[in-house]
C-alpha cells in the first residue's frame, strides 16, 4: 500500500503528523496533490473541544490548493494536471435545495474535513500530502492566482457571501465585530462593495491594526473602550448593519445594542453557547438576524477579485510553516497565545 504524511486529528488536544495510506480516487472523484492549506478558526476550535462535526480519526484541511495528479473512472482526463482549489461542501445534488442551487443548505450534505452528515461519515481534507474529492467540488485556478492565495479560495468566498447578506447598501455605515481572518476579509469585501463608514471591534490590539490596514476606517478595542464610544462613531444612531464574526457569546447581545432600529445583524460566526435575547426588542425595534452560512458558487467568482488585485491578502497570511509542525501550531493557535492571523501549511 502506498503511504503519504498527513496530520490526524485523535480528539481535543490530541494531533499527530504520521504516515497513513493514500487515498485512491474512486468513481467520479479525483486526486489532489496538495500544495498548501489553511488553519481555520473552526479547525481550532474543535481541536481545542471537539464536537460531532470533527470526529476522530479525521484529517482536517477545507481551506486548501494544489494540483491533480490521479483521476477515478469515469473523470474527464483534462482534469489531470489541473492547478485546483475546492469546494468543501459536498452536497447530494438531488434534494429541494440542491435542486434550487442553494448547495450550502442541502441536508444531505458533508464536508471535506469534516464528519457531517446522517452517517456523520469520515471525510479526510487537505493537511495530507493527497486528498481525494469529487470532480464536481474542483474550483480550476486562472494563471495568475498563486497556490498561497488559491488556499484561502473558501473562507474569501464565505466572506463575500457574508458581506453581501441582508440589507446591504452603498454608503451604509457597518461594523463588523471581530477581526480575525474573516472579519478582516469581510472589511476587504465591504470596502470594495462600497460600503460608507466600516467600524471594526475587537479585544487584540495587533488584530485591530490589520483592520485598518483592511480597510477599517475605525478600530476599537471593546475591552478598553465603552460601547457608547462605538456607538457615538453613528451619532448615536446605530448602524445600518452589524456584522457579527466573533465567537464570544456576549457579542450578540452587543450587536443588539449598536445596531440601528429596523437595521441588520448579519452572524457568521458560529456561536455554540446558548443567548438570551428579548424577542420585544427585535420586534418593537423592527430588527433583521441574518445567517451567513458558506457559500455556493462564490469560489469561482472571488478568484476574479484577486486576479483583479482588488484583495490583498498579504495582510492575512501572517505565516507559512510546514505540514510537519501542524500539531505543534494547533498547541500555540489554541492557547490564545499568539500573533497570528491566518496560518498556511505548505505540503511538499
Ligand atoms: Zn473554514
Ligand atoms: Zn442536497
């Protein structure tokens, strides 16, 4: 049997980079040798806790590019060669939202890297040297994207989507909470949608200097600085829409209280924990919560954006490592103890 490295997931806290069988294309599917993949925010949270959607054994990776090496029956040979990125989501193709084209809503689907599903069955991603996927979730690169930016195809594509959702208009005034990699990718989006005034909120000053290097026309470190100051940025209005891409619980509460009435709360984030909230003031102050939930065929549409050079994703990517130091990156980007912002693994 022929083996490659990759790095496996054995529950919280517990990562190993091994030798394991390589995976052979089977009908409809082919094989991608992977170039360089992404650490997710989602990654290191279920490192650090685990849940139904990441069970072990499972090798991480939805966030990654590379180039095909091996088709499966039935898979057109052009494909071989192909410079790729891919679309996690593997959706049945036969159900109402399938049928509707709205793939991240299909209840029958999985996800490369993860364990979703009815059978919650093992789907292996990209922090291997091989992956094997579905021909149909191949996204073909244009010459100019590189393998480095081609790795954060997924989560630009989540961020659009999320930039766009709700009641969105030219000029508005938006705050986005959270500056990890995707409130900051969200900023790059709203900047060049033509949003009026962004504020970015955080509680890490080094993340709040790369949102206004995004984009950002003001950053403020809630934790040291009163919500009245963030509201006074609207005259005390609110904001037209309030973009939520933080994980602390009690962020939804505080987009409630800076959001103007019969404004827009956009969540992207997934908050696991349980919040209160008053429904009288979503309805006396006529308020929107929207779900951002991935994306369909975006993948392809942001790879224009960076052709174009409309995104800089220079202030993203804060560092580059090998595969082999992944469980180590999972111990320190879990700790909270860190500088990083978006972490690509490159696989030889
Ligand atoms: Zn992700
Ligand atoms: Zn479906």
């Amino acid at each position: 049997m022929e083996m490659m490295k990759a790095v496996v997931f054995y529950g919280p806290g517990k990562m190993s980079y091994e030798d394991v069988p390589k995976p052979v294309p089977q009908e409809g599917e082919v094989c991608v040798k992977v170039k360089y993949a992404s650490i997710c925010g989602s990654d290191i949270e279920e490192y650090k806790v685990g849940s139904d959607r990441a069970r072990p054994p499972l090798i991480f990776g939805h966030e990654f590019s590379g180039e095909v090496v091996e088709i499966g029956p039935g898979v057109s040979k052009e494909r071989l060669g192909q410079r790729v990125s891919v679309n996690p989501i593997l959706y049945c193709g036969k159900c109402y939202y399938c049928q509707k084209g709205l793939i991240n809503l299909c209840n029958n689907r999985r996800s490369v890297g993860r364990t979703l599903g009815v059978e919650k069955k093992r789907c292996d991603g990209g922090f291997a040297q091989y992956v094997c996927v579905p021909e149909f979730s191949l996204v073909p690169l244009k010459e100019e994207v590189t393998f480095e930016d081609a790795a954060l195809l997924e989560p630009l594509a989540v961020c659009y989507c999320a930039a766009k959702e709700g009641n969105f208009e030219k000029g508005e005034k938006v705050l986005v909470m959270g500056t990890g990699p995707i409130g900051l990718m969200v900023i790059q989006f709203l900047k060049i949608f033509g949003s009026g005034k962004i504020v970015a909120t955080d509680v890490v000053d080094f993340k709040l200097e790369a949102a206004e290097k995004c984009g950002a026309d003001y950053a403020i470190n809630v934790k040291k600085e009163p919500l009245e100051k963030v509201l006074e940025l609207t005259d005390n209005l609110g904001f037209d829409r309030v973009i939520v891409t933080a994980s602390a619980p009690g962020v939804i509460k505080d987009s409630i209280k800076l959001v103007k009435n019969g404004g827009g709360i956009v969540l992207v984030s997934l908050i696991r924990e349980n919040v209160e909230i008053n429904p009288t003031e979503i309805v006396g102050r006529k308020l929107s919560i929207y779900g951002s939930y991935m994306f369909t065929s975006e993948m392809h549409e942001v790879i224009d954006y960076i052709v174009d050079k409309k995104l800089n994703l220079d202030n993203i990517i804060s560092s580059i490592h090998p595969l082999s130091e992944a469980p180590e990156l999972f111990k320190e980007l879990s700790s909270g103890n860190h500088s990083e912002i978006k972490v690509l693994l490159k696989v030889d």
